[in-house]
C-alpha cells in the first residue's frame, strides 16, 4: 500500500513495494498506531528509484519473531542510484522494538544514491528499543552503495537501547560517500549495554559486548564522517560509549556540544578511529565516564596509516572512579605512522582512581612519526598510579605541550604533571607552562613519600629539549623534579640542546626529588630560573640539578631563592664531564647538609658568578670538580658566601669582591639546625696556579651568641666542638679554638693571596684569639710556597691590649710569606677587648706569623697600623719583628716608644696616648676657669669716691663686663705630655655700694656675677706622632662682697671674697678616635685681703693675699675602646701672694689714668690627677707660677671707668701663661 496519508490502528505491518524505477513513498498521519507481530510496522522498498518512508505523530509497538524493523526506507537495486529516506515529521512518534526487532528507523541503500533520516524540528520522536544483543539500534543507516548518508535529528524525544546504537550511520569499505550526523539538543540517548553481546564482525580490542554508543558512524572507504550533536546520552555497562566514529580513509569531524555521561568498563564519551583519515574532535559538552578504563575523548588510528588527529575540548570532563583498578583518561589519542596529534581545550579535566589504579591520565597523546602538539587551559586533576595531568609521546616526530590554564593535581605515585617525550635521535621536545601544578605521591599523604614524581618532564633521545615554566607554582611529592628536561635519557646520545626557563615558585617534597634537574651528553644545557626552589626531601634533593654526561656546555643563571635541607642537597649542582660550566646565581641560595653545597661543578672550564648569598647547612658554599672532572675554576663573590669553598685539581681563581664568610658550623644530623663547629678549612687543591683577590670582605664568623646581653652560650647551639686540624701560632695555646671562644678558618692551596679589601678575624664577635691562616700547601702550619701580596686594604682582629709577651692574646694571621703590591700595606685595625693597657714586655703581642723562615720572605712594608691602638693610657704601634731586630717574621704590637739607634733602651720608654694630656687639661681648666682676684674683676673699684655720690643718701649702682683672652702650656713632670691652651673668657656683673660699713669713711661693694668661658687644648705625647685636642665650655654664676677702709688718704685695707658655681661641657678628641664628651661642674670659694700704703711722689705699694678653694667633679666615662677614664675629681686650695705699685695721674679735665703692676706667686695644692683603666696619671701642670701683670685703670668721668692690663705667667715644667685682659663699668 503505496500512500502518504496512511492513518488508522494497524495490527499488520503497511508496505510500499512498487516495480522497479518507481518510486517507493509512504507516509502515515498523526494518530496512526501499529502494534506488530511480524516484519516492519512501515516499509517502503523499490529499486532504481527513491524510497521515502514518511511518519507523522505515529505509535508503533514492532515485536517480530523475525528480524524487522519499526520503520523502513530501502532501495535494493545496486547500479541505478535511488535515493533512501526516512523523515519523521510532526507530532510526536512512540516507537517500541520488542521480540526479535531491529532499528525503530532502519534505512538501508544498495545504490549509489543517499541515504537520510530526518526528524525535522518540533517533532517528538521516542524510540525504545528493548531488544537485547547486537546492532538493535534506535535510528540506523546502512548504505552499502557508495552513496551518501546522513542522520539529521533536529527534534526531541528519548532514544533508548539494550543492545544496540542510538543513532547508527554506516556505509561499506568501497564506498567514498561523505556519512553525517546531526543531532539537536532536545534528544537523549539511553543506551544499555548490558545485555549487549560480542559483535562477530567488529570484535574490537575490548573484550565483551559489542560497542554500543548513543551515536555511530562507520565508514570504512574513503568516505567523511561528520558529526555535529547537541544530544544527551547516558550509556550504561561495558563498551557503552557516547559517540563513536570509524573512519577508513575520509576525514572525521565530530563536534559534540551535548552531556553524555557512560558508567562501564571501556566507556567512552567520544570514542574516534581511523584508517588513514584526518580527524577532528570539539567537545563542548560535559562528559563523565565513571568505569573501570573509562575514557572522555578517545581518539585512535589504525597501525600503518597516516591520518592527523585533533581534539579541542572546550568542556568538563570527568572519568574513573575512586574504587576503580583500571586507569581512565580523559582525551585519550594516538596517531600512526606520520600522522600528527593535537589537543587544545579550555575544559577541565579530572580523572578519579586510587592508589592501585594503573595509568590514569588526564591527557595522554601519542603518534609514531607524526607532531605531538598539546595546547591546553583547563584544569586538571588526577588519580592513580603513573598518572598524569597530560602525558605526550612522539616515537620519531617532535612533541610541544603548551598548558595555559590555572592548576594540573596529580594523586598517587609516579604522577606527573607534564610528561612530553620522543623517542628519536633528533626530535624535539618543548613544553610551556603555567598556573598551579601539584603531583602528591601516596595520594598526598606525608613528606616525600611514594614513587616518581614530575611537575614538568620533557625528554629525548638526542634531540633539543625546551622547556619554559611562566608563572605559578609546582608543587611535587615522591621522587623526581618539578621540573626535569633532558636529551640524554633511556640510553639516548645526549647531543641534543637542554632548555630550562622558570618564572614560577617550585616546591619539591621527597627523595631524590629536584626542583629542576636536566640531562645531556654533550647538548648544551641553558637554565635561567626566577622563581623561588624549595626541595626538602631528606636526600639527594638539589635545587637544581644539571648534568652533563658528556663535554656539554652548562649556562645557568639563578634569579630565584633556592632551598634545600637534605643530605646530597646541593642549592645547584651543575656538572659536565669535559665541558664549560658557567653558573650565575642573583639571589638566595641555602643548600642542605652532609655532602651538600651552595653551589657544586664540574667541568673543563668552571665559572661560578655569586651576586647574592650562598650557604648550605653543611656550611660547604661552593664546591669545585665535584665529579671529579677538573681544569680550571673561576669564582667571582660580589654577594655573600658563607661556609668554606673546596676544589680538587682545578687551576682556581677566586675574586671576591662581596662578603664571604669562612666558617664550619654544620648540622651534623639532618635535624635542619647546625650543632658541629669544626675548625673552617677551604681547600682549594692542588692546581698549581691557585689565586685569591680579596677586594671585598673575608671574615672569620664568630660563634652564635645567644641569651642577655649578647652573652655568649654556645651550648644553646654547639652539640660538637672540633678544634682538630687548628694550627698555633708560635704555639700560642691562646689561640687555640674553644667553644664559646676563638675560631680558625684556614685557606689551603693558595700559591697567591692578594688583599685590597678586608679582612675581619673578629667575626663581629669578641671572642680573642681567632686565627685566620692562609698557605700554598696541603698541611696547616706547614710552608707552602704560597705568598700574601698586600695591596692595600685592611685586616680587623681583636686584641687584648695588655703587656703581651707570654700575657699575648689575639687574632692572628698566619701567611706563608708576604710581598706589597701597589696598594701598599695591608692595614691592621686593632679592637681592642678588655685590656687594661700596659708597657709591653719581650716582644709584645703577635699579630702576623710569615711561616716562611727567609727573611727575605716577610716584605718589611707589608702591614701597617691602621688608624690607632689604644687602651688606658698607653698607644701602641705595629713592629716587624723583635726590638733587637729578629724574628722579622712576625708582626709585633708594642706600647713602646721609637728606641732609635741600636741598641735599644732597656727598658723601654712607655708610649704614651696624647688624649691623657687632653684630659689633665680639661680637668685643671674646668676647675679654675673662673678664679680671678678683685683687680682683674673690676678694675680699680675706689674711683667711685670721685663720681660725685652723696655718702649720706646715695647707694650707687654698677654694671660692669670683661673680657679675658688667656694662651698657656706646661710640660708634664716627666716630660712626656705636653699641651698648648687657647682660652677665652666673658663675665659681667651688677653691683651696690655703700658708705659708712664699719667706719665713716669705709665703703662696701655686693655684687652678682656670671661667667662664659671656653678653652681649646692641643696636646702631645712624647714619641707619638698622633695629637689630641680637649676642650672644656663653661658657665657660671656667683656673688661677691668687697670692703674698703678708705683712711684719710683714700687707702689701708680692703677685704674681697666671692663664690662661683659651674658647669661645664668637656670634649676630648684624639686622631682617628672617635669625640668622647663628658659633663662636669665645680665651684670655687675665694677670699682676698690687702692693704694700700703710700710711697713717694704719690706711688702707692699694696701688698696682696687670697685664698681659694676649688672643687671640681665630673662624670666617669668609658672610650669607644673600652679605655674607663675616672677618678678626675678634684680639690684643693690655691693661694696667691703679691703686691701691686700703682700711681694715678689726674688729667686737666678731671679724668684719671692708673698705671700699676703687680707681682704674684701663685700655688695650687688641687688634686690633678685623672685614672685610665685605674691607672692614675697626673703632674700636667707645676705647683708653683709666678706672675707679671702690668695694666692701666682708667677713669673717663661720667661715671664711665674701665681697665685692661697684661700678665706673663712662669713656672717649672716648661709653663707658660699669657693673658689679655679688658673690663669697663658704669655706675649710677
């Protein structure tokens, strides 16, 4: 029955089966239903023509006996092409396979013709076929012809299969017709594959039921696949795919934008294969694949053929499960022969597994010959054992991964983040990275446990290897490296060049794992690292680790922090077996313990650039000809290096123009804290060419100071103290190495040591006796050819500044000869520690040691005292040798002065510091800045009798100012100081007089005063060339009272007293010392007497006494050099006899000139002694001065009077004193 318009309930099938080259057409209306028992429900056949077979909101229940199916389209006849269609349009479709039933829609096309299935849109088609087997399929297309098929879907409904495809397209192996399909969003597939069986024709690789997906298309020829579905398929049981293609030579390309989501063994969500034809797979719907070998993408090619296969996922994918054995993949893809592979992708990706799940990958892609290409930037997670976040492997062809997306987590052991590879001579591997990369072995549990674990590994057998590391972190766990490249690996030549780059922070958790580690023969090997390297596996976990098996040249530069805590963990390893090493480090490098170092190599040529700080908990810094393959080794500090640095037989330069810090205090246990002080020996072998140029800083390093006050405990840190190997120093048993005191470095194998920068044996610490030892030879101690050039430069050690000689204690540095180059001397900085001070006996305290026994050997101007050595009251100077000329091998310390001619006093005269002088000045002009007598005050006070003043009403009122200019200088009584005042002086005052006190004619003055005065002093000591200067700034205020008799000739008896109180800024400051500054105060009581009688032709004589007490205090101070300066308080009395002559002159106009001179004697008893270090010195000044003064008193009238006078002063010692002295007062 031939018709379009069927409609009714049918219990037999309807057939349209026209003669040949007719056309077979049959359609039914909405309402129609079948309920079958046998054949199709709706068939339409012809041959030679085209067979269109079309349902319209139709129900059909087909449950044949015999294979049948639900709706029919088939052209029979083999050469003139019909076309074979079946179109379902409108309305909603219910179709039901049930007994022996094969596809709910079959269409099937033995012509060359096409053949469709079309659901046009807003149709409702539901197919559920409940047959069990094989190839029971909800729409099915055979076209055996040669022709065209295509399934084109774009209504909704639900297809649903227990033994077959959703959507089945297939043509024959000779057929070129393109197969399609096209699937919208409204359908979902069912597919049960649990009663499925094995497929006879297409037994597969899996084992099991036939494959079922909710998808398929075959084309075995040279036909093109297309697929394009927006469907959502949920397959069930073993073998239950989402879609599947079978290419033969033709092209595939299947985007999927719908969700399919399969739970058996083998499921796949999109599963690709091809026997020659390119294919390309765009996922943009979710999958998730939760059995055992479950697989998102799966893309293969036959075994000869060529066919490019490339997935671009753009949506989550999510296979495996936690209980699972089997290992599942996400893009799953392996191209042969010289077919090419690519990924890209946005999705994430994340693949569940446990422990004991084999080979779970995220991305795993392969080809024979072919390109790997991988460009991926969704995140990625895996699970299980040797999985992978993408794993890439080219047999003979180049592999790139390119991961641009934000975190890659592995679990279990083997994991790897990034694995790329190739397996030919020449091929190249080249990975590019970012984001968060995090590999955890044992499924993350514990520090460096597990197996194999890799951020980044791309390797070769031969060919270039690159790989670049922008931005994040990786994070690994287990054995391995964050990030490992390598040209040499599986037996490879190792001839292909090694590229590192890394901008990231690397943090790597277990044995044997490193943040970066590379391989080559003798490819060249770059690593330019930025990012900070953390490895804390307990051994063999370098920062970076590059090896050269072969003359490979190795260039790394370091721009990251490096830290490592294990034993063998070197910060960087870098080694080549006959090749160049260059190494340059900018930043933080802290190595491990045991055999670790900062920085090791090895090489034919060795340069290590340091531009940062480098250390190791083995205190090892650097280590050269670390595998034994030596030549020459060149290091150049500008940074800070701390440990020792070692080579072998390498010829070894090391210029060091940063800080490097000799030192052994290693952490002997792998508890991460150092507990072993050992004496610090670099040796630096047995090239025969070995240099150092020190221009920088070398210092001893103290040991640790811990509790208050920087007290030193070593016990706080120091489990072990090892002084083997120390060498003494003329057998000094003071200089030998204790815990908590004195430490030894020594520099072995140095035929040259030349120093133009510092040299600190202190440590910045305070221990004495540390010795820093540098020799050409092997053995401590010994004479070993080698020589210490100075060439300026300084050398800081700590001394006690005692009377040396078997008393010694200090620093020392012991050379094996000396020699000065154009610097000049090396130039000795001398802390003092704790000594008194003292004249040194014998040959005074040792610095130097030259080990050489040649005079000839200890250049006389190789050292020299580099600014001052001072303690308590004594200077000490650096000699060559012994004062009677011998042992000019070692440099010497002595508080001695120049002994000139042979032979030398004996003893020796002390050499004594200026500032002592300085300090004996400050006291005596401090405490007597202020005394003066009555005339030097103010001048001739009895004018005032003549400025018309009523005696009986009138109290006169006085303001008066001076100014005093004073120069003096003394020897001491010994002779050995000397020092030169320049002192000014300016005091005013306000007084009252009055008439009739204790006499009618007897007159009183009571005044206050206020002074300001200052004193500059120069001082010297004998026999040292240095000077000090003191000064002393003052202020003061007091009082006085002064009577006069006035007789009848205007003399007799005048009585003067006063008192002052003062305070006084003091500063001493020594050449090349630091100002010292200390306070004082002081006050002086006076009291004057004298009597005025007259001589002839109006001369008067008046005899003079006055009597002073002066105290004097100030604070005791202790000298930046430890120098305690004390006991400078002082008092006494100070008496002055004399008389002056004088005659006033009485000019026309009634003004007054007073010409006048005065004699003294002046004696002091005041104490003058000041204490260094308790040792009291004292005697600046003599007891006894005699005075000249001669001046003018003037009388201008309106009651304007002044004064001047100047006086010479003389005494024993070599005194002097010269004074200017000027004065005017107004009285009203």
């Amino acid at each position: 029955m031939c018709s379009t318009s069927i409609s009714g309930t049918f219990s037999v099938g309807v057939f349209c089966q026209p003669t040949a080259g007719t056309a077979a057409n049959i359609g039914t209306l909405t309402g129609t239903t079948f309920n079958t028992t046998a054949g199709a429900s709706i068939r339409a056949t012809t041959s030679a023509a085209n067979a269109t077979a079309t349902v319209a909101g139709t129900t059909i229940i087909n449950q044949p006996a015999a294979a049948a199916n639900g709706v029919t389209a088939q052209v029979t006849g083999t050469v003139t092409a019909g076309n074979a269609a079946a179109i379902l349009d409108g309305g909603t479709t219910s179709i039901t396979m049930q007994g022996a039933g094969l596809d709910g829609v079959g269409v099937i096309n033995l012509s060359p013709g096409s053949s469709t299935i079309t659901v046009t849109p807003g149709t409702t088609l539901n197919i559920t076929n409940r047959v069990g087997g094989n190839e029971h399929d909800g729409l099915d297309i055979t076209a055996n012809g040669g022709g065209s098929a295509a399934i084109v879907h774009q209504g909704s409904g639900t297809i649903s299969t227990v033994g077959g495809h959703g959507m089945n397209v297939k043509t024959t192996a000779t057929s070129a017709g393109a197969v399609s399909a096209t699937v919208g969003s409204g359908v979902t597939f069912l597919i049960d594959n649990t009663t499925a069986i094995e497929d006879p024709s297409d037994p597969g690789l899996e084992a099991g039921p036939a494959n079922h997906a909710g998808i398929r298309a075959y084309s075995p020829g040279s036909g093109a696949i297309t697929i394009d579905s927006n469907a959502t398929v949920r397959a069930t049981a073993t073998n239950a795919f989402g879609i599947m293609t079978d290419a033969g030579t033709g092209t595939t390309r299947i985007r999927n934008g719908g969700a399919i989501t399969t739970d058996g063994l083998n499921g796949f969500g999109i599963r690709s294969s091809t026997q020659g034809g390119d294919v390309a797979v765009v996922n943009e719907g979710a999958i998730l694949a939760t059995g055992q070998a479950g697989h998102g993408i799966y893309v293969t090619s036959g075994l000869t053929t060529s066919g490019s296969l490339s997935v671009d996922n753009r949506a989550p994918i999510t296979v495996g499960a936690t209980g699972n054995a089997e290992g599942s993949r996400g893009i799953y893809m392996i191209a042969r022969a010289g077919g090419t592979a690519t990924v890209t992708g946005t999705g994430d990706i994340t693949v569940f597994g446990n422990a004991a799940t084999v080979r779970a990958f995220g991305i795993t892609v392969g080809a024979e010959a072919g390109a790997v290409t991988v460009d991926y930037s969704g995140n990625i997670t895996t699970y299980g054992d040797g999985s992978a976040a993408i794993r890439a492997h080219s047999v003979s062809g180049n592999t790139q991964v390119t991961y641009t997306g934000a975190r890659l987590e592995t679990f279990n052991g083997n994991a790897n983040g990034i694995y790329a590879t190739t397996g030919a001579a020449t091929n190249t591997v080249g990975i590019t990275a970012q984001g968060t990369i995090i590999t955890h072995s044992d499924n993350g549990g514990g520090e460096g446990s597990g197996g194999g674990s890799f951020g980044l590994q791309g390797t070769s057998l031969g060919g270039d290897v690159d790989i670049n590391f922008l931005s994040g972190s990786i994070d690994v766990n287990g054995s391995g490296a964050a990030i490992v490249a390598g040209s040499g690996y599986n037996g490879g030549t190792g001839l292909g060049k090694v590229t590192v780059q890394n901008a990231g922070t690397l943090t790597a958790r277990g044995n044997a794992q490193r943040g970066i580690a590379t391989l080559s023969g003798t490819g060249a090997q770059t690593i330019i690292n930025r990012g900070a390297i953390q490895t804390l596996g307990a051994i063999d976990a370098q920062g970076i680790l590059a090896r050269g098996s072969g003359a490979a040249a190795m260039s790394v530069v370091n721009e990251g922090a490096i830290s490592t805590v294990g034993n063998n963990a070197s910060g960087l390893e870098i080694t080549s077996v006959g090749g160049a090493v260059d190494v340059q480090n900018l930043q933080p490098v802290r190595a491990g313990w045991g055999t670790s170092a900062g920085i090791a190599t090895a090489g034919l040529t060795q340069l290590v650039r340091n531009a940062s700080s480098i250390e190791a908990l083995s205190d090892q810094a650097v280590r050269a000809d670390s595998n034994g393959s030596a030549g020459s080794f060149r290091l150049d500090n500008t940074g800070t290096m701390t440990g020792v640095v070692s080579a072998a037989t390498s010829d070894v330069t090391l210029n060091n123009s940063g800080t490097w810090n000799l030192r052994s205090f290693a952490d002997s246990t792998g508890s991460g804290s150092r507990d072993s002080w050992n004496v610090a020996i670099a040796n630096l072998g047995t090239g025969l060419n070995n240099t150092v140029d020190n221009a920088g800083t070398l210092a001893l390093a103290a040991q640790p100071v811990s509790g208050a006050g920087g007290t030193r405990q070593p016990a706080d840190a120091i489990v072990t103290f090892n002084p083997a190997g120390a060498y003494l120093p003329l057998g000094q048993t003071a200089n030998t190495p204790v815990a908590g005191g004195a430490v030894q470095g020594q520099i072995l194998g140095v035929q040259t040591f030349t120093n133009s920068g510092t040299i600190d044996l202190t440590g910045g610490g305070t221990a004495v006796g540390n010795v820093l030892l540098i020799g050409g030879g092997q053995t401590a101690g010994q004479y070993g050819g080698g020589r210490y050039v100075s060439n300026g430069g300084t050398l800081k050690l700590n001394a006690v500044l005692n009377e040396g000689g078997p008393a010694s204690r200090a620093d020392m540095l012991v050379a094996d000869a000396t020699a000065t180059g154009s610097g000049g001397a090396t130039r000795i900085r001398v802390n003092n520690v704790g000594g008194q001070g003292a004249l040194t006996v014998a040959n005074g305290i040792p610095l130097v040691e030259i080990l050489s026994p040649a005079a000839s050997d200890s250049a006389p101007g190789a050292f020299a005292l580099d600014g001052r050595a001072v303690a308590g009251a004594y200077e000490y100077r650096l000699f060559q040798g012994a004062p009677d000329g011998s042992a000019a091998n070692v440099w010497y310390l002595r508080s001695e002065q120049d002994p000139g001619p042979t032979p030398p006093p004996t003893p020796a005269g002390a050499l004594y510091r200026p500032e002592v002088a300085a300090y004996l000045a400050n006291q005596r002009l401090a405490g007597q800045m202020f005394v003066h007598s009555l005339h030097d005050r103010l001048g001739e006070p009895q004018y005032v009798e003549g400025q018309d003043f009523d005696r009986e009403n009138d109290k006169p009122r006085s303001g008066w100012l001076r100014a005093v200019g004073k120069w003096e200088g003394s020897h001491s009584s010994n002779g050995v100081f000397k020092t030169s005042t320049d002192a000014f002086l300016l005091q005013g005052g306000a007084e009252l007089a009055k008439w009739k006190v204790f006499g009618e004619a007897a007159r009183a003055h009571l005044g206050l005063m206020g002074s300001y005065g200052n004193a500059w002093t120069d001082a010297q000591a004998q026999g040292n060339a240095f000077r000090a200067k003191g000064r002393v700034e003052g202020w003061s205020v007091g009082a006085y009272g002064t009577w006069y008799q006035n007789d009848e000739h205007k003399l007799g008896a005048y009585v003067d007293t006063w008192f002052q109180y003062g305070w006084f800024t003091n500063r001493v400051e020594g050449d090349l010392l630091p100002v010292v500054r200390y306070h004082a105060q002081g006050f002086a009581v006076s009291a004057e007497g004298g009597y005025a009688m007259p001589l002839r032709h109006d001369w008067v004589i008046e005899p003079q006494g006055q009597l002073i007490y002066v105290g004097y205090s100030e604070d005791d101070i202790t000298e930046p050099n430890g120098t305690r300066v004390s006991g400078a308080d002082s008092h006494g009395w100070i008496t002055r006899l004399g008389a002056r002559l004088h005659r006033t002159y009485v000019r026309d106009d009634a003004r007054k000139w007073q010409p006048y001179l005065t004699l003294n004697w002046w004696h002091t008893s005041v104490g003058s002694n000041v204490s260094f270090n308790q040792l009291p010195v004292g005697s600046m000044y003599p007891d006894n001065r005699y005075e000249v003064k001669i001046g003018v008193n003037v009388d201008f009238r309106k009651r304007w009077t002044g004064w001047t006078n100047v006086s010479g002063a003389w005494g024993a010692q070599s005194f002097y004193q010269y004074v200017v002295r000027a004065g005017v007062k107004y009285t009203w």
